[in-house]
C-alpha cells in the first residue's frame, strides 16, 4: 500500500470510533473472530488497547497478520485496520 493511501485512511479513519477492545486477556481468538466480521462490515476499524498497551505496535501487526487485513497506523493506543471488501459492488471505500 502507498503511503499517499495510507494517508487517505487515516483522514477516513479519523471520525470512527473504535470497534474493538483489546484488554488484559490480549489476542485470543474470538477477537480475530470479531476483528473479521468487523472488517467484513465496515472495511476501515480502529482497534483500541486498553491493556497491554506497551506492545500495541506488535500485537496490532499479529492482529492485521492474522485477519489478511492492512496495518494502516498507530496512533496512541488505537490501531487502524484496513481491508478491502472481496465483492466489488459491496466496497465502501474507493482508494486514490
């Protein structure tokens, strides 16, 4: 992904609020789970770590690793995650 694209989801991301929690328990597998069916609705999430927050730049990478989806920025302790939908008349978003 091009950093000019990057740029683009961060101003999209930028009014939503987060989807997800991530806490104390850290990654199991019901937040893959979640992190999915949330990608799979809305493209474009924000994650944020409640706890755990010293190792929120590794864990959101496991996280995008995990759910295929694209790392697009940390910033404090929320994540932006970003995939794009596999049916072309159901995406929401047009990348520049």
């Amino acid at each position: 992904m091009k950093g000019s694209q990057r740029k683009y989801l961060r101003g999209l991301a930028h009014g939503l609020k987060p989807v997800i929690q991530v806490g104390k328990n850290g990654l199991a597998e019901n937040l893959f789970e979640s992190v999915n069916a949330a990608l799979k609705a809305h493209e474009l999430i924000k994650v944020k770590f409640v706890g755990l927050k010293e190792e929120k730049i590794s864990l959101s990478r496991d996280i995008a690793g995990h759910c295929q989806s694209e790392l697009v920025g940390v910033i404090g302790n929320i994540a932006i995650l970003y995939r794009q939908h596999p049916e072309a008349d159901k995406r929401k978003i047009a990348l520049p």
